[in-house]
C-alpha cells in the first residue's frame, strides 16, 4: 500500500500535508467538504511530483462512507491524517446542541470512523501510520470553544489508546497540535495580540505542521507511537 488519505485537504494545513506526502512519493487521496475545485488543485500539484491522486467528497457530519469506498478501491491506504475540523465558536451559556454536536461530528467522530475503517487493511499489512490533527486548545482548553477544546481533546484520548490497541501490529498512531496557523481559521485573529504571547514572534506555517505529520508518516518515525507534537513557536513552553 503506498496510498496516503489527507481529509480536509482542499486548504491549509490538509493541502500543505497532502503536497508533503506525494513529495515522499506517497500516491494521496484528497478529501473535501465543500472546496472540490481547491482540491482539484491541490491533487493537481501532487500529481506533478509523479505520484497518482484521487480526489473525493463527502460531508464528514453525514458518515465516512465514501472515503471508506474510496480507500477499498485503491486497495487500502498506510497512511491516514485526519485533519478535518470546523469550528463553531460561542460561549457555553449560549451554545446550541447542534453547534456543539457538529464539532464533535466532524473533528472526532469522523476521525474515528475512517481510523476503523483503514485499520483493517494496517493490521493485514502489519504497518501503517495514522496522525490526527488535533489542537493546543485541546491541551490547554480556550474560552469560547467548549466544543472545539472537547473534540481536540477528545483526539488527544483515541490517539493515545488506539496507539495502546494497534502499537504491536507495526502501526504508529500520533498526533499534531498545532499552535495559532496562518490559516483560513485563524484569518480573523488579532495576530498582533497573539504575537506577544508566542515566542518565535511570529503565527507559525502550514508547511511547518506538514513537515512534523510527514515525519510521523514515514518509516524513520516507527518507534514514535502515541505521542503529541505541539508546533506552536513555544506558545506553550
């Protein structure tokens, strides 16, 4: 198996991931939600590096089930990264059910859909590398994100057991928090405020996280299972 799955991959840290892992030569499927023309682009320039895409679509609060089809006709994937996430910020007090459960849908129901549904063809191969993307917050908690902090910690938890369940079988399972990204979700952030916090001084890329999921995604990170890289300039030190 030489396939990769990159969910929420049309953007941002899933786009730089995706582009990380055809340069180590990894076929990779793209996921996306709603962005199919940023992932044609994104499989675009994988492509270009000579390894096969795939580009699919699927609305992660309604199940896995196209991506689960997706990663039976390639024949199995050895890498997966769920990087999939959405926010829906508030405070508790005035929290809707529907914004709190729509987080948890997508940032970590998901992730545990698709890890069981790629687990099967890891154990056959006795190898495999899943990274979830979860988040500082989930580390640190935030006001105002009740429901974003519960699904990152949440990753936080089933990296840690899954990698307990599946360490023997020669499958690593980490995880990457990353700190404040120049992103798409942290666009509307008053960077100036942050940056006295940080010490590298400066938002962080999304080619730095890639870099850090693609070390865990190779064969030189074999003996790292479990584990939780924060990449976050120092944030929290």
């Amino acid at each position: 198996m030489t396939w990769a799955l990159v969910t929420g991959g049309s953007k941002g840290i899933g786009a730089a991931t995706a582009r990380a892992l055809a340069a180590q030569g990894r076929d990779v499927v793209v996921h996306f939600g709603a962005d199919r023309d940023g992932a044609e682009r994104v499989a675009a320039a994988c492509g270009d590096l000579g390894v096969a895409t795939r580009v699919v679509g699927c609305d992660l609060r309604e199940g896995v089930a196209p991506l689960a089809a997706a990663v039976d006709e390639v024949g199995g994937v050895s890498v997966l990264v769920n990087n999939a996430g959405v926010a829906a910020d508030g405070l508790a007090m005035s929290m809707s059910d529907d914004a709190f459960a729509l987080t948890l849908d997508v940032n970590l129901t998901a992730a545990f859909a698709l890890s069981r549904a790629v687990l099967r063809g890891m154990l056959r191969a006795r190898a495999g590398r899943i990274v979830n993307v979860t988040s500082v917050v989930g580390l640190h908690g935030n006001a105002g994100q009740v429901n974003y902090a519960a699904s990152k910690a949440g990753l936080v938890g089933l990296t840690k057991s899954l990698a307990r369940e599946v360490g023997k079988r020669g499958i690593t399972v980490n995880a990457v928090a990353p700190g404040f990204v120049e992103t798409a979700m942290t666009a509307e952030l008053d960077a100036g405020g942050l940056l006295t916090r940080i010490p590298a001084g400066r938002l962080g890329t999304a080619d730095e996280v890639a870099a850090v999921i693609a070390f865990l995604s190779s064969d030189e990170a074999a003996y790292v299972n479990g584990t939780v890289v924060q990449v976050d300039g120092g944030l929290f030190a």
